[in-house]
C-alpha cells in the first residue's frame, strides 16, 4: 500500500483552525471571519514567542495548543449554546460582538503559555502586551502585574438566573483575581495541614479547574513537588464542586499496572445496560489521578496505565478482559491528573496523551504569596496569645522565607548529599512546629524567637550531613537574628543544647510543647519512661541514656506527635535508630507496629498487616507509630506502598 507521511511543520496550524471554525455552534457562525482575524493576528507569533522565549514544563506541539485553545472557547460558549431551558434574552446576545475578542485573549493566555514556568509567563506577558497594542486590542489588560493576573468580567452576560439588578450595571472588563477574594476563617480546631489560604494561584486554579471540568473538558496541573497541585485540586472537588460531580482519587506509581487501574476504576462503576457503565443516573465521576507519569516503562517504552486512559479518550471506553472482545463503553466519567516535570523517576509524556488535556502549570509560589499564606496561619494562631510575642508574625514569615530562599539556592543536591532537595513541605514543617507551641499563657518575644530557631534547625539542619554545612547553616540563622529580629544568637539561645519537647510533664492531658531548660531533669525524666517501658514490655530495652542519644529521642518525639509525621533515619546498624523509636512512641503513648518477616512473607502478608494497621488506626482510632526497616523491604512495591500513606492514605486495592 501506498503511505504519505506529513510532518507537523508541513502541515501547520491552520487547517486546525479551519476545522474548528467549520463546527462553531449556530449562534457563534456570525463572528467566524472574527474569529479567524483573532487567530491569524494571535496565534502564530505566541507560538514563535513559546518556543523562542519560554521553557516549558512538559513538552507539547503546537496542535495540541490550538485544540486548547478552541476547548477553552468552547467553555465560554456553553451558556449560549443550550438547547433546553428559555431562550437567551437579545439583551445578552446583544453583548457578544463585544466579548469575541476577549474570549479568545483569555484562552490564548491559558492554553499557549499554560505549561511555562514563571520566567516564561513574564517573557510571554511582555510579548502579548505588544503584539495586543500593535493589533489596537479593543480591550487591552491594565498595566499592572502581568496577563496572568486577571480573569474575564463578562458583564454577566452568561448569567440568565440572577436577579438582573444585581448585574445591570457591570462591565464587560478586565479584573484581578484577587478580587472579591473569600476571606479565610481559621477555627481552632481547624488542622494545619487542612488550611488553605486562598491566593491568587488557587483562586485561577479553581477556577479553570471548574470551568473545564463543568464542561466535560480534561485538564492536566503540572508542577514541582510542593507546589500544592494535589492539595487544590483535592479541596476543589471534595468542597467546591456541585453535588452531581462525584470524586475519585488515585495514585500511580513505578509499579502501578494497567490492570490494576482499570480494576479500580471498573469497580466505581454501575452498569447501566449492555455493555455501558458508569456512575449512578444524574452523577458524573471525576477521577483524580496523581503523579500520572510515575509508571514504570515497559520493554517498548510505553507506560500501560496511562495507555489505558488514552484509550478512554480516544475511543470512550476499553475492552473488558474476562470477555474476550467485548467493549465496555464508560459514560458520565472525566479524568483530571497532576504530574511533576519529568526527571527523578518521572517519565516524559507522549504528545499522544497530552493532545487529549488542557494544562495548567503550578510554579513555585512567589515570596508575596508564602508571605500570605503563613503570615496568616501564623497571624491567627499568636493572636490569642497575651504578651509582646504575638507581634512577631511578620517577622517570623519573613525570616523563614528568607532562610528558605537561601538554603534551595546554596545546598544544592550533588551525589555525596543526593537528598538536599528541599520544597514548600519543608517550610510548611516550619509553621507547623511553631504551632505547637501553647499559646494560653503570655509569651516574651524572646521565647518565640527562640522556637523559631528551634524549629528551622529542627526541618533543615537536621537533614544536613557535614560539620561544614551545619556551621555555614547555624551562621545563616544567626544572620537572620540580627537582620530581622534585631537581636543577638546568645541572648535568645541561652544553652548549650536548644531543646523543646511535650514529655516533661508525664500523663498530661494535653501535652504540652515547650522548652526544655533543665536537661538533667529531662535526663531522668526519660530514664523514667524507659523503665516504665521495660515493665510492660517483654523484649527489654537495656539503653545508656547520653546526651545524643538524649536529643535523638527529643527529635523523634517531636515528629511523632505531628499529624501526619514521617521521618527518615540514617545511620550504622546498631546506632539505636529503632530503640529510640519505640521510647519515643511509648512516651506518646502510641502503639507500635512493625511487621515481623518469615521466610515465606511475601506482597499478600504484607497487604495484610497494612490492611490490620490501617483498620487499627481507623476504626479504632488508635495512634500508631509504624516502625519499618531497610532489612524488612523484600519486594519494591513495599516501598511504593509506604510513599502513599503520609500524603494521600491511599493503597490502591488493598
């Protein structure tokens, strides 16, 4: 047979544009040559301005960008496109001439740009202002901050149920996100790791989020580690969706199968004739995938798992494998799925996949937006404390970003020290060790200084592994009291050993963190648990208590009591890395959990301890310390296992 092969160059853009302009729905067919004189103005040189000036996050090809483009559009036609319900009023149809052009704008700018980092969203805004001012834009962006920082005011001209008094005087126009902005309520009772300060990055991102998913359009949210992609997206669909919107939440990994995720999937979903299934009538599934590129490559270079999920999107369903040809069609379901940049174990997309999404990149956040963020958490929480020190909440957010800052771009990870990566998490611990402290009683400055300190030793220098980085690190935090505390290293450390710590009172209700300024109390103190921890056990634990092994203890004890608390301990065999665990966990008074290996354990017992612990934890609501050692990993997928506990508590088919 005869092939012609046409290369993307040779082919171009326009015949995508031509295609999509020919299906323009029948109230938008007046404004096709419009349309057609926005891309031929628009579209070719923000392409060249992409893949000139900005570096992407994933790669994409410049069709898959034009299909972004017309999905985001067609969006923002839904309203005027119903076929049921009354009709639109001439009054609203009358403003469309004038929402065209900024329709498309808004598009353009996130569906070309949408994958760029934060340096090539700059380069971008500076090369549309220009192109927008050469075009005579009829509605150019104001001049502050950058195109991204602004969302479309339609007038209300796709709102046909409100109360037309309340929208008669708006004006089609350009608005920050920002405004109008919910103001947050942070209750007492509210846990760290669920508070979500609204930004302008979340604000956008929900957004989007809903206005594709509403839509029946899959998006895709790229960014680093860190950079609350899975957080956002799990608080929009759990609390900011309509209730015909169901969630589902996954998790790949290296190991994850094609069988296993279409097991999942296929046991969410109800049958609703021969040979269709999907959720329950007048619901719609969203499936949440995170780190959708962790699938290991098969010999081909393929990634099963999220072959499966092309084949959804290309044909609308796969074939079930008990039937032998038999083709399972699933209705009423959407995929939504997060993926950090390629590089650590993450694998390059194909452009057959991402052809299918919009994306929708999480960058690092700037300093005004962490200021934000912890200023208030951290604003809410010294506010009940009496005292000067509840005056330093800027001050402490401010020190904490700077040191921050300063460690992601001097200890940079080389093989000898492979772990200094460090994200927004690690800065987050920061906050959340501060909240520890008890805020009913009145509090010095001095004494949350010395916290602060504390804790970025705590998060930071205990994960460095040189006398010569701890020294460059300690130099840098006493830089920061001088700086932003005005204040000496030996007024606010007074000791030779900073300690805190929730133990020194025994069987306290509650435990309060405070600091520790008396060790040789402490000392006895922990003598005292470990004896009263050798009564009740029956393997006894015969420790020297010295004073590293004395901090070691402190250290743990303090990630214990964390929600959600995970550490990694390094160090020789022998060097008590697991008896100082099982100390601190009885000082918590927490179980212990450890699996016991045979010769015969193997994937299915190990499910099943994770499967008794979880239920222990869960239903039983008992706190658990689960205690796991490198001579305990007998297969890899026990450590894929385990990477799903702290963040999502997701095993899939357990």
């Amino acid at each position: 047979c005869g092939m012609v092969y046409l290369e993307p160059q040779i082919l171009g853009i326009k015949p995508f544009v031509t295609c999509w302009l020919n299906t323009l729905p029948e109230i938008m067919v007046p404004f096709k040559e419009q349309f057609q004189t926005l891309f031929d103005t628009y579209l070719e040189p923000s392409l060249a301005a992409l893949r000139k000036n900005c570096r992407e996050m994933i790669a994409t090809m410049n069709s898959s960008l034009v299909d972004s483009i017309n999905r985001l559009l067609e969006c923002f036609f839904a309203p005027f496109c119903k076929t049921e319900g009354p009709a639109i009023p001439e009054e609203k149809s009358a403003m469309l001439p004038e929402l065209i052009e900024p329709w498309f704008i808004f598009s353009l700018v996130w569906a070309v740009p949408a994958s760029c980092d934060s340096d090539g969203r700059k380069n971008f805004d500076m090369h549309l202002r220009k192109c927008m001012k050469d075009a005579n834009a009829s509605m150019p962006f104001p001049k502050e901050g950058l195109v991204f920082d602004y969302k479309l005011d339609d007038g209300g001209a796709s709102i046909f149920d409100d109360d037309e008094e309340e929208i008669k005087d708006r004006k089609i126009c350009w608005v920050q996100w920002t405004e109008n902005m919910p103001e947050l309520l942070i209750t007492p009772e509210s846990k760290f790791q669920d508070i979500i300060v609204p930004t302008m990055d979340t604000v956008r991102s929900e957004y989007l989020i809903e206005m594709l998913l509403v839509n029946k359009k899959q998006l895709m949210c790229v960014g680093p580690t860190g950079t609350g992609k899975s957080l956002t997206i799990a608080n929009k669909l759990s609390f900011g969706m309509s209730e015909e919107y169901i969630s589902n939440f996954l998790m790949f990994s290296a190991r994850t199968s094609a069988n296993q995720t279409q097991d999942i999937i296929d046991s969410k979903l109800d049958k609703r004739r021969k040979g269709v299934f999907g959720p329950p009538l007048g619901k719609e599934f969203v499936f949440f995938v995170d780190d959708f590129n962790m699938p290991a490559l098969e010999v081909y270079g393929a990634q099963p798992p999220i072959e499966l999920i092309r084949q959804w999107l290309d044909h609308r369903g796969w074939y079930d494998r008990k039937v032998i040809g038999a083709f399972k069609n699933l209705v009423d379901i959407n995929f939504l799925v997060a993926l950090g940049p390629p590089g650590g174990g993450r694998n390059p997309l194909t452009s057959r996949i991402v052809r299918h999404f919009n994306i929708l990149t999480f960058c690092d956040l700037q300093d005004e937006s962490k200021e934000r963020i912890f200023d208030t958490i951290l604003q809410n929480h010294l506010s009940s404390m009496p005292g000067e020190g509840r005056e330093l909440s800027s001050t402490v957010t401010k020190a904490t970003i700077k040191v921050y800052n300063t460690i992601c771009s001097q200890l940079l990870p080389t093989p000898a020290k492979s772990h200094y990566t460090f994200n927004l998490r690690d800065l987050a611990k920061v906050f959340q060790g501060i909240l520890m402290l008890d805020m009913s009683k009145a509090r010095p400055a001095m004494e949350v200084q010395r916290l602060w300190y504390h804790e970025c030793t705590r998060v930071f220098a205990d994960r460095l592994v040189n006398d010569a980085d701890r020294t460059w690190f300690d130099d840098l935090l006493k830089e920061c009291l001088v700086s932003n505390f005005e204040t000496k290293y030996e007024d606010v450390v007074t000791d030779d050993m900073l300690l805190f710590g929730d133990f020194m009172v025994p069987n306290a209700d509650p435990k309060m963190y405070d600091y520790i300024d008396n060790v040789e109390k402490m000392v006895l103190i922990l003598q005292e648990y470990l004896e009263d921890y050798n009564a009740l056990s029956t393997a006894q634990m015969k420790l020297v208590l010295f004073l590293d092994a004395v901090c070691h203890v402190t250290r743990i004890s303090r990630v214990v009591r964390q929600p959600l608390g995970n550490a990694l301990l390094l160090g020789v065999g022998g060097s008590g890395r697991q008896s100082l665990t099982r100390l601190a966990a009885h000082m918590a008074e927490y179980d212990l959990f450890q699996i016991e290996l045979s010769k015969n354990y193997g994937v299915s017992e190990w499910r099943e301890d994770l499967k008794t612990m979880l239920l222990k934890a869960g239903l039983q609501n008992k706190s658990i310390v689960f205690l796991f050692c490198d001579t305990q990993i007998k297969a890899e997928s026990f450590l894929e296992d385990i990477n799903n506990i702290p963040y999502s508590a997701l095993i899939p088919l357990l």
